[in-house]
C-alpha cells in the first residue's frame, strides 16, 4: 500500500503488485489494509506479483541506467550543436 508519489508508479501497479492509495486518506488507507488482512489469496498475489516485478531494480540495473543517462549528457556536452 502506496500513494502514486513520485516514482512509485514505475514499480506499483494499483492492484496488480500493490494498492496505491490517496495521499492523507487514513479511511482508505484502513479499508485497503483490513481487506489484505481479510483476503489472504489477494495478499498473496499482489506479494508474488510484487516479488516478480521487483527483479528488475536491482542495484546493478539501476546503475546501468544511470550511466547510460550520464553518457548521453556527457556526448551532448561535447557536441552541443547536435542536441
């Protein structure tokens, strides 16, 4: 259980890997809460699903991406002309 904020949206996907909630809604934030207490097949799906889609951001990727974005602005640096 999430707020769409920032960039949690890239990795939570309302009811597919996670909730995402309304920022400050303590009542829906209960709701969604006591329902995962409930319902332990949607508790378990969403964390399996979770777990899966979580694989993709791991240090090392992320790293990769980083430096990926850092060569591209150090290219344009060198070549303003061609940006």
């Amino acid at each position: 259980m999430t707020t769409p904020l920032g960039g949690i949206c890239d990795v939570v996907k309302d009811r597919k890997n996670g909730i995402l909630g309304t920022p400050g809604n303590i009542e829906e934030l209960q709701g969604a809460l006591f329902d995962l207490v409930i319902d332990s097949e949607k508790r378990q799906r969403l964390g399996a699903q979770a777990r899966k889609d979580v694989g993709s951001f791991t240090a090392y990727n992320i790293a990769e991406i980083w430096l990926e974005l850092y060569r591209e602005v150090s290219v344009r640096a060198e070549n303003p002309a061609t940006s």
